[in-house]
C-alpha cells in the first residue's frame, strides 16, 4: 500500500514495529513504532501518558511526512 | 550429559477401573485422571475420550499434544518448572511412552487452536493421526478468563501425561536409544576433524497465548540461552501456544524434537553436534535486536563452523529468523534456516515476511495458505463451534454437506518447522 500510494505521487510515513519489514518492502519515510499488538499505544501506560505517547508518535509522523528524505530513512528521533 | 532414552511400545488404549500398561496395553481409569485434571480450579469438568488411527475422528480444537514421560533415574522430573522441580534434566534415564499422546482440547480461544484427523485427507498432513491420542476435552468455571484458562489446561495436560508415564516406572522398555553429548573441551578434542554444529531453537514467545516455557520460565523473558540437546527429552521446552496450529511446536515435538534427533544421529560421524541455543520471538524491535544479537554471541563463543536454525511460527518472526541468520553469518559461520511459507493459496506470493542474501541455505516445511478440502468425519471430539474462526478458515469453510473448506494453517503440526510434518520442497 505504501508503495502504491507514493506512486501516486504522494509521499507516505509507514508507522510500523517491524521497521526491518518496512525497509524490505520498501518504505522510504519509516516510524518506529511501540509493539506488534499495540503499534500506535501502550496498555502499560496511565491514560494520561499514553494519550501524550499517542500525541508524540503522530506529531513525529506529520514532520517526517514533510521531511525531505534521500532513499530509505527510519526517523529515530 | 548422557541420557538413555527406553520406549516403552503402546499398542492400543482402552479405558478401566484402573491404570496400568499391560503387554502394551494402557489401561486408563477415568476417574483417576478426572482427580488429577480438577487440582486445577479453573476447571469446572473434563471429559475423556480416546481416537486411533484410521478412525472416523476429528479433534478440534485442539491445544497441545503431549507424550507421556517418565524420570527413572538421574536429577529432577518430567517438564522441570511445570509440574517438576526445577533440577537441571536430560542426564539418567527416562522412559517415553510410545505410539501415544495426550491431546488437550476445549475452545480457550477458539480461534486459535488446531484441527486433527484420524483418517482422509487431513491425516495426511498432521502427525499426530498416527498416534493413539488420550484426549482430554476440559470445560472452564464460568467467567474464567482465557489466559487463566489456557494455564490450567496446559498444566493438566502435563499432569496427566506425567501420571501416565509414571505407570510405566518399574517396565522394561521395548528399546532404548542412548544419547550423549560431552562438555566442549571434550567434544573440541574427541572429534578435532569435524565441523562444529549447534542448533538454535526459536521458541513462539509473542504474548498474548503465544507463548513457550523453559524450565517454567516465560521465553519471552529469556536472554538465549544453552541447553544440552537431551533436556529438551525430558520436557525441559513446552508448549503455551497453539495460533495457526501447523507451525506451532506442541509439547510432543519438543520432547521428539526432529533437528536435535537428526543431528544426534551424525554426531561424531560427519559433524560435531556442540549444543542447542534456545532464543525467543517477541514483539518488540528491540528485544528481537538483542535475542539476535546475544544468540549470534553465543554462537562466536562456542567456536561454531555451522548452525542450523528453526523457527516457531511465521509473519513478525521472519524477522528474528533473518536477524538470526544475519548475525550468524557475518560471524563467519555457516547458517541453515528451517521455515514455513505463507505464499498465498496458489503459492504465488512472497513466501517470507523479510529476507536477506544471507539467507541462501533453506528449508520448508510447506505453503501454510494451501487450501485443502476435508471431508464430514463421523465423530467429532471437542465442538465444531469455532472451525469457521480458526486461522486459516473462513466464514464459508464449513460446508452443506459437512466437509471444510481449510487452508493447511488450521491442521497441527501441517507444516511444522522442525521437520517434523511431512511436507517440504527441493
């Protein structure tokens, strides 16, 4: 999906646990997520810390979707 | 370390007033058993329920297998951590019971457990068609939740496959096998020409009814770690699992491990078999990181030139095979991976999650997506309730006339990653 959506000719950030699938399928702009049964949360977490976790990893993807990238980049940081 | 492992031969099971094997007989008393299963207060009943091969049967859904064992002489119990102390296994003398299981059976989840036929088609591709299976069939107290029910069933499997073997104590075994494997200074000086093998054994650990035990331990908490290929003999590995039942290991497999077998054979013949490291699946990037890159550790220290490498399952656990043969490789040693595929239902897709050049030596135990028709069985033991749900069917899976519509998936031990089904490829 990935793939076929930036052929589309727009770009797309894959948030995703497993970024070494990610970069075998080829993603260009890969997000590391929290696990496989809860990528985007974490049940270990208050709800109060879990909604900010949820905040950063989002605000993370928006800037990586604005980010100019050079092939395949994993956005750490 | 050196085990002898004597077969006690079970030719047939009928059910009595009392336990006991007798000229290959077992002899199962309900009740005796149903006292053992209900230590467990999360169950409110068991029933029992015996299948031979060829019979018009069908169990599902099932849970694990077990082959019943017993500790004769040396340190420690059948399953240590389980339902035995925690003494380190696989020296001495142990006494398996052969030709049988015990299967465990009952909806935990229902969707994630396995389907295994006594005749047709289905037969063909589990290996537990050829056993005579004791099944148990237990039925939770109302309100227990799944992860508490899926333990006390577990435990009761092994309970009871323990008090089995316990009968066969005091036999002579039909034969006995003797495995020995020695420390590495003597194995390094005993075979100085021989290629040095080790086997890592990737255990099912992602949580969530995924999960495998060592010596009682969750795997998922598990740095990799080294075993002497006969613990595993005496149950040292077992099974918390059984999600898309072809790939899973049962209990059984663990004991009958085929790559410690097979490499046992050739030991001290073409190849030194050095030891087997165990290490996990889990679910995060990091621990799949670390299990990799500890397991590859290992592997340097123990001065390998070659290493053969199973997998539990497919999807995410591609990746910690190919972490695995990666960091194994780069080591400068040989690496072998044993999977399964998941190549769609006309084999067409990619068969592997991930992948890497590394990866140039494999073997498979066949295409799980493989649709196969299974026809109306006279006798089910367990319930049909769940077979539309269970991984690898389909809302339209069964059909008017009784028959399944089913990928491989949904068949135990179909296409096991130790070689122990009986499907593969050259």
């Amino acid at each position: 999906m990935v793939k076929e959506i930036e052929r589309a000719g727009i770009p797309v950030v894959h948030m995703c646990t497993v970024t070494p699938i990610s970069m075998t399928v080829g993603a260009n702009r890969i997000i590391p997520a929290i696990a496989i049964p809860h990528p985007l949360g974490n049940p270990a977490l208050t709800p109060a810390d879990e909604k900010k976790l949820r905040r950063r990893l989002v605000e993370k993807a928006l800037k990586a979707l604005t980010t100019e990238v050079d092939g395949q980049t994993i956005f750490k940081d | 370390m050196k085990l002898e492992l004597g077969k006690i031969l079970i030719h047939d099971i009928c059910f009595a007033e009392k336990s006991e094997i007798r000229d290959g007989v077992l002899y199962v008393s309900k009740e005796e058993l149903e006292k053992i299963v209900m230590q467990e207060e999360g169950i409110q009943s068991v029933s029992f329920d015996i299948a031979k091969p060829g019979e018009s049967v069908r169990i599902t859904p099932v849970k694990d297998v077990i082959e019943p064992r017993v500790k004769v002489e040396g340190p420690g119990g059948i399953f240590p951590g389980m339902v035995a102390g925690v003494e380190t296994v696989g020296s001495g003398k142990t006494y398996a019971l052969k030709g049988m299981a015990v299967v465990t059976a009952g909806p935990i989840v229902g969707f994630q457990e396995g389907v295994i036929d006594m005749t047709g088609p289905g037969a063909e591709y589990t290996p537990f068609s050829k056993t005579l299976n004791l099944v148990m069939v237990c039925t939770p107290v109302p309100g227990l939740e799944a992860h508490d029910y899926e333990s006390a069933v577990r435990l009761s499997g092994f309970r009871v496959a323990a008090a089995l073997g316990e009968l066969a104590r005091e036999l002579q075994p039909d034969e006995t096998v003797v495995y020995e494997c020695s420390d590495l200074k003597e194995s390094f000086e005993k075979y100085p020409g021989l290629p040095r093998v080790a086997y890592v054994q990737m255990l099912q650990s992602q949580g969530l009814l995924h999960d495998t035990y060592v010596y009682g331990v969750d795997a998922k908490k598990i740095l990799p770690t080294l075993l002497y290929p006969t613990e595993v003999m005496d149950g040292a590995i077992v099974s918390g699992n059984c999600v898309s039942a072809c790939d899973k290991n049962p209990t059984y497999i663990h004991e009958n491990n085929s790559v410690v077998e097979d490499l046992f054979a050739q030991h001290g013949k073409t190849l030194n078999f050095v030891g087997q490291i165990v290490t996990n699946e889990n679910v995060y990037l990091a621990d799949k990181e670390r299990s990799s890159n500890q397991t590859a550790k290992l592997c340097r220290m123990l001065g390998l030139d070659g290493v053969i490498v199973s997998q539990e399952g497919f999807g995410n656990p591609d990746t910690d095979l190919i972490m695995n043969c990666k960091k194994i490789e780069a080591e400068g040693i040989k690496t072998v991976i044993i999977t399964d595929e998941y190549a769609g239902r006309d084999g067409k897709s990619q068969s592997l999650a991930d992948a890497d050049v590394a990866a140039d030596a494999v073997v498979t135990g066949g295409n799980a997506n493989e649709l196969v028709i299974l026809p109306k069985l006279d006798k089910v033991i367990g319930t049909l309730a769940y077979i539309n749900k269970i991984a690898g069917a389909n809302a339209e899976t069964l059909r008017e006339d009784g028959s399944l519509a089913v990928e491989l998936q949904v068949i135990t031990g179909a296409t096991n990653e130790t070689g122990f089904g009986r499907l593969s490829a050259r």
